[in-house]
C-alpha cells in the first residue's frame, strides 16, 4: 500500500494512475505501461477487472458501504493468472473512521495480491494504524518556473501563465478553468490596481466590475495575492 501526500489532488493522482497503469500493463518499457496492450487499453477505458476505483460521493466522504463494496471485490479471481488487484483511493483522508478501520482490516489481510493507491492532502486525518501500513511519498509541487513553463506549452499565454502557476501549479485543466472564469482580463487589470497615483475612477470601474460578481471578486483577490507576493520578494 503506498500513501500519495501532496498539495495538489490532481498531481497526486496523476502519480497514482501512472503508477497503477504500469502494474496493470502486460508489456511495460522500463517502468511505463506501454499503453496500447490489451490490458492498457482497458485500464484507460475504466473497465479494468483486476482495478477498483474509490473517491468521495456527493456527501463529500467515503462510507463504510464503500469500503465493504471494495473488499467484496477484492475476493473475486483476477482476470490473469498469477496477477493482482488494483486499488486507488482518491482522497483517502475523506474516508469516515468506520470507514478507515474496514479498510486497515483488508491492508492487514488482502485476500490476495493486492496494491493500494491511497492518495491526500491531509494524511493526519487518516488513521495512524492506517498510515502505519503504507508507505508514505510525498509529493513535491513543482517549482514555479517549471510549472508555468508546462502551461505555456499546453497553449496558455505567457502573460497569464506565471500568475497561474503559483495557484494551479503545472494543472493545465485547472489553469483552463480560471481563463473562463475571467483570469487573464482580471490580470490585466493587476497593474492598474496597484500603480502608484493611479485614477480614482479606474480604481472605481475595476471594482464595479468585480463586485457584482462574488466568485470573480475571490478570483482577483487570489490573483492579486500572488502579485503582491512576487513584488514583495523582488523588492527584497
């Protein structure tokens, strides 16, 4: 069982597929699935026997039903010959403590060769005894250069980019998702606010343009925070 502890959920679960996708593949080149096998192909089409998948419901946890679920799939024969079980649990800290304490009785006795992905952001709200039982790797987020540079070849503006980054780090998806919330007219509004002497009247438009918008007000305080920081250090 390994333990995936990072601070951003999509990284950590991008490491865990890769990870399963590799034990999964019938014709690995060094540690990567070769992703055009048989059982590739079902493992990215989501309808791989051997592989379960558990994440939160809509309740915003994992129930102890869920767990039982799982463990009831894991008694069933693998689909190969000598192979295993594959396990992600998205979020695990979300698990309830009923939850987590069904889930430390199959880590400690898995009806077969099994491997867990756990993955969180808060791994002190798991369990100590399950904690015990896997091993923890933690996740270091990307550094900011790098990540912004990732999203400048996924197509993203250079100008936005770098702001971006240090939200999203190198989530292309997430960095997606602030463009159409507004982020790059929003950070092109950045210099005005903060320009020394600047027009009452363009202070007064900008807020005009945020504040009737709650969600898009939060989005400039984020994206201002982060400038803010960037000509702190600079000025250091």
């Amino acid at each position: 069982a390994y333990l995936l502890v990072g601070a951003e959920p999509a990284s950590a679960a991008a490491v865990g597929r890769a990870l399963l996708a590799s034990l999964a593949c019938e014709n690995r080149h060094g540690a990567d699935a070769c992703g055009a096998c048989g059982s590739c192909r079902r493992f990215e089409g989501g309808n791989h026997a051997d592989v379960s998948a558990v994440a939160p419901d809509e309740r915003g946890t994992i129930a102890i039903e869920t767990i039982r679920e799982l463990s009831a799939r894991l008694g069933l024969r693998t689909s190969n010959r000598g192979g295993r079980k594959l396990v992600t649990i998205a979020e695990a800290d979300r698990m309830t403590p009923a939850a987590q304490n069904a889930l430390l009785k199959t880590l400690e006795e898995p009806p077969g060769p099994t491997c867990f992905v756990l993955t969180s952001t808060r791994p002190r709200a798991l369990l100590a005894t399950v904690r015990s039982r896997c091993q923890v790797l933690r996740l270091r987020p990307p550094r900011a250069y790098g990540a912004a540079t990732r999203l400048v070849a996924a197509g993203i503006d250079a100008a936005s980019a770098g702001i971006l980054a240090a939200l999203v780090g190198d989530d292309v998806d997430a960095a997606a998702a602030l463009l159409e919330q507004g982020a790059a007219e929003l950070i092109a509004h950045l210099p005005a606010v903060l320009r020394a002497g600047q027009s009452p009247r363009v202070l007064l438009d900008i807020a005009a343009d945020v504040g009737a918008d709650r969600g898009r007000a939060d989005l400039l305080l984020q994206l201002l925070e982060v400038l803010v920081r960037d000509m702190l250090a600079a000025s250091h």
